[in-house]
C-alpha cells in the first residue's frame, strides 16, 4: 500500500529530498527549496510549475545575499 503521506515516488536511489535537505540546507532554507522542487520536477502534474519555483528561491536568495554585500 502506498503512504499518501511520503509516496515512493519522492524516492530516487534510496535517497529523499527531505533526508538531504536535512544534510545540507538546514540553515539556508531557500536553497533547501531549489533542491526539493528541482529534485522533483517531472515527478508531479507540472514540471515547469516546479522548476519556477526553484527558480523564484533561487532569485530570491540571490537578491538577499547581493543585499549583505552591500550593506
């Protein structure tokens, strides 16, 4: 039977996005989105929806961190 909750499907080589996201992004949330909507771009309805969803953390990350070097 299939967990409504955490599919299989966000599983790729053993690995989940969240177990990595945990490694990796606890302290820089929004790169931690680019990972999880990037990993599972094509894995849901809309590839494209999830890729500019990556694409706005992306943004949004890149403009904090241009705003700590100029200040």
């Amino acid at each position: 039977m299939s967990d409504p909750v955490n599919p299989d499907h966000y599983k790729t080589n053993g690995l989940e996005a969240i177990d990595v996201i945990e490694a990796f992004f606890m302290h820089s949330p929004h790169l931690a989105n680019v990972f999880k909507y990037t990993a599972r771009a094509g894995k849901k309805d809309n590839e494209l929806q999830d890729l500019r969803k990556a694409q706005w953390y992306l943004n949004r990350w890149i403009d904090l961190k241009e705003r700590d070097e100029d200040s």
